[in-house]
C-alpha cells in the first residue's frame, strides 16, 4: 500500500532526514594479460621515477557491474530510498592492483614462489596485494595480513637457522 506519491515522499524524507547511505559494489577482476605496472620514462619533482600503468576494463566485468548497480537500485527502493547517486570508476585508479607481482611456482608464470621470495634472488621478498595472482571479489586487506605473518614466520624461521 502506496501512502505518498514518490515526489511527496521526497520531499518529506529530505525535510525529516538529513542522513544518506553509500552502498560499495565490487566483482572480481578478470586477468587481462594486458593490465600492467611497468618502469616509466619520467621523473617526478624530487626526481623519482614514476611507473606507467596499462589498464582496461573487460566487456564481461562491466556486465557484472551493471547488474549490481540494478540489484543495488532495487535494494535501496526496497529500503525506501529516494534518491539515488551512481557512479563506476573505470579510470583503473580506484581499483587495488593485484598480479603485479604474482605468486607463481616459477618465474615464467610469476615474480614470487609460495614464501613471497622473488624467483632467481636470495633476498628479496615481496608481500603487498601484487602477489595475489588475479583481483578477487573482497578486499584484500585480511589476506596480505596473512601473507605477512606468514612471511614474518619464515623470516624468523630462516634467521634462526642462518
């Protein structure tokens, strides 16, 4: 049962209610052996060297988003939103890079083996969202403090033994 019209009620909610709610969508990433990290050929003002980033957003990634974005509108109408703000960020700098430097069993595939050691050097250790091989659909946050209190036991385990 419909009490107010859609233009009444929003104009009541927004005399009432001074509140707005922001609903985050994220869909895993699909590898696109294109998107890359790579050295640039500039400098920054204190002269460090800047990276170029090689960025596309594939066809089947931004049919995930539209369909989130409709199954966001349709839960915020069910929740008795009135009005509502979309926007995507296909710029690639809203994203969280993953794969840069992808965990691998050998260097053909990947930059790092299972204990996060770059393939061919004996002391060099990444451990950053890079070594997740493709962007999954959460956040990454928890699984690099995973990765790291691994690596930190290695590490220890190894300066033990040294």
């Amino acid at each position: 049962m419909r009490l107010f019209s859609t233009g009444l009620k929003d104009r009541l909610s927004r005399a009432m209610f001074h509140s707005y709610l922001t609903l985050g969508l994220f869909c895993a990433g699909d590898p696109v052996p294109g998107n890359r990290v790579r050295p640039g050929d500039t400098l920054d003002a204190w002269g460090v060297p800047q990276v170029d980033i090689d960025f596309a957003i594939p066809g089947r990634a931004h049919q995930q988003m539209d369909a989130m974005m409709d199954w966001g509108r349709k839960v915020l109408r069910r929740a008795s939103a009135t009005l509502y703000h979309t926007t995507r960020d296909n710029s690639g700098t809203g994203i969280h890079y993953a794969g840069t430097t992808a965990m691998s069993s050998g260097a053909h595939a990947g930059v790092v083996d299972a204990d996060l050691k770059a393939h061919g050097l004996d002391n060099l250790y990444v451990c950053d969202g890079g070594v997740v091989p493709v962007l999954p659909d959460k956040h990454l946050t928890l699984t690099i403090m995973a990765l790291a209190h691994r690596l930190g036991g290695h590490l220890a385990q190894r300066l033990r033994a040294a």
